[in-house]
C-alpha cells in the first residue's frame, strides 16, 4: 500500500495536457498565477511535497505557482475547492491519489465531487510507503510490542486523519483480529499530540512526515506498509516481514 501522488486539475473539454505542452503563442498559457491546492494542513507531509513540486513547476513556467492549504475531511474539502474551480488550468490539485481520489468513494456514502468526471489527471508525481508509528517514549518496538499492548487495552485506539491511513489500520486490525477503535483528527500534527499525550496507541501516516518526527524523538517508527523496505527508512520492516502480507 503506497500513497501515490498525483498532478490533478478540473475538468475540462479539451485534453489537459494541451495546457502542459509548450503553446504555439507565449501567451496562451499561463498568463497569469497558477494554484495548486493542497489538501492537507501546512507542515504535513502532503504539504512538504505539494510545495517542492509547486516549486518546480513555476520555474519551469516562468509564473508564481501559490500553495492552497484546504485541509479537512480528510481531502474531501480540497478536492471539493478543485472540481469546482473554473476549468482553465490555473486551479490544480496536487493530491495522493490513492486516498483523495481512490479510496474516499469507499470511505463516504456521499462526495461533494465525482473522482472521475470531476477530474483530468496529468501525471503521476510519486509514490511513497506510509508507515506505521507509536509514541517513542512507550516500549512498543515492534508489530508485536504493539499487539500485546493493544490486548492489554482491549484492542486500544488509532488516530486516523487521511484515507490511506484509516484503510491501513483497518487492514491490520483485521489481520491481527484487534478491535482497535478510530479516532477522527483533522491532521497528523493533532494525531501525534494525542497519541504522545496517551489518548490512542498508534497511527499511520506518510514517509515523508515521520522521518524527522522519528529524528526528533517524537515518534517510533515500528513498520512500512510498502513491499518493500524503504530507502529513508532502512532499519524499519515491512508489514509483510512482521507476518502481515497483502499490504
């Protein structure tokens, strides 16, 4: 299970590379700043990487590119703020896919977006691991440190605060027969405040985010939800290592 990060704008009728392909006349496009909307709050790993990519595409088009934090709803509010922005290239999301525009359908009865007419995808930026992490002042080191505590507290809580991070806890809940229950945050940030403060046990979030929150001190990172090990994170195993596969 990866994130997978993707370049989105409203949808229009002609094909939305044709906004992206060098136009016969200079003028054409962009004429005047571009948005990017993000769907998650400043700091976040969303954020981080919405802003790098932001910056790249205004060097390469020669206009301010300016970062929109929409955060709530776990991106729904976001997406919203896109698929109803005029179709003309300057409003664009740059979203993980995965969880914005794949698994939300799943996750809500009712969008205030259609996934799939609202939007004209253009690229696929990156795909990242989310990882699996604990307070680090607990003893919990690893999958099975965490289950035992999870016992003790009769199946205990996790913080969720985006798509693909609910889906990955439910996905190991149910492998590992716990009855953990969730607990809704409007960011990562507020997450982590509550799990160092006691209040839930773990919670799975972006690489991006957790690797200098691991630095820091401030969260243990106990497993990826990748195929593979991650590069940032070598010494950290994968779900499937622990004894949990399909991840």
């Amino acid at each position: 299970m990866n994130a997978t990060l993707k370049l989105l704008t409203a949808s229009t009728l002609i094909p939305v590379l044709l906004a992206f392909a060098p136009p016969a006349n200079a003028q054409d496009y962009p004429i005047k700043d571009i948005t990017t909307v993000c769907p998650f709050a400043a700091g976040t790993g969303a954020d981080i990487t919405v802003r790098y990519f932001s910056t790249k595409l205004s060097e390469v088009l020669g206009k301010p590119v300016i970062v929109l934090n929409k955060a709530g709803a776990t991106g729904n509010i976001a997406s919203e703020t896109v698929a109803k922005a005029r179709p003309d290239g300057y409003t664009i999301s740059i979203t993980p896919a995965s969880s914005t525009m794949a698994a939300a359908p799943h996750l809500y009865k009712k969008l205030p977006f259609d996934p799939v007419k609202d939007f004209a995808p253009v690229t696929t930026l990156a795909s990242l691991p989310f990882v699996l992490i604990v307070d680090a002042k607990k003893p919990i080191h690893s999958i099975a440190d965490l289950i035992k505590h999870l016992k003790a507290r009769d199946g205990g809580f996790y913080g969720g605060s985006n798509n693909t991070g609910i889906v990955a806890a439910e996905l190991f809940k149910a492998a590992a027969k716990i009855d953990t229950k969730r607990v809704a945050y409007r960011n990562i940030a507020d997450s982590v405040t509550d799990m160092i403060a006691g209040h839930t046990d773990f919670t799975f979030t972006d690489a991006t985010w957790v690797v200098e929150q691991a630095k820091a001190g401030r969260v243990r990172a106990i497993a990826v939800t990748s195929a593979k090990r991650s590069t940032v994170l070598p010494d950290v195993p994968t779900l499937a290592e622990a004894g949990y596969p399909g991840f």
